[in-house]
C-alpha cells in the first residue's frame, strides 16, 4: 500500500473487458513527508475520490480481481482509502 496524491483523470475508449464502468484516476505515489515517489500510475477508483485528494492504493492482485469481479486484468493499482482532509497524513 502507497499514500498518493490524485493529480488527474483518465478515460479509454477501448479498454479490456475487465475495466468496463470504472473511473480511472491518474494518481502520483508520495514519500511519507508528502514528496513525490516515482511516476505517476493510474488507478481503479472504487471509493469515488477525486482530483487533489490523497488516497491510499494498492497493487493487491487478489482485492483488485475481486473487487471488478473477475479473475483475469490487467489493473494493477486500486483506490483502496481516501484520507480525511481535514487530518494531517
């Protein structure tokens, strides 16, 4: 699991079966002191999060399988939390 900073949207119109009805976020993975760590990566959002927001994901290949329902695809990161604004990280 990684703290990330969502910094865009994505949108594909050709796509594997698998991602269908998903929003994809383009999310950039943070240090713990909140500075960038790597390239930015696109994530499945399960949790409705948004633009500025900091979220945790996770590469899980299990929960992401489970939560679109399937057992093959090609996602490998999803939003699994959204941190509370209000609360320093």
């Amino acid at each position: 699991m990684l703290n990330a900073k969502v910094i865009g949207h994505t949108t594909s119109t050709v796509k594997h079966p698998s991602m269908n009805g998903w929003k994809l976020l383009v999310v950039q993975p943070l240090t713990p002191d909140q500075k960038p760590d790597g390239d930015p990566v696109v994530a499945i959002d399960t949790l409705g999060a948004g633009v500025g927001d900091n979220v945790m994901i996770s590469s899980d290949g299990k929960f992401t399988a489970a939560t679109l329902k399937t057992k093959a695809t090609p996602v490998r990161w999803s939003i699994i939390g959204i941190f509370d604004p209000e609360q320093k990280i």
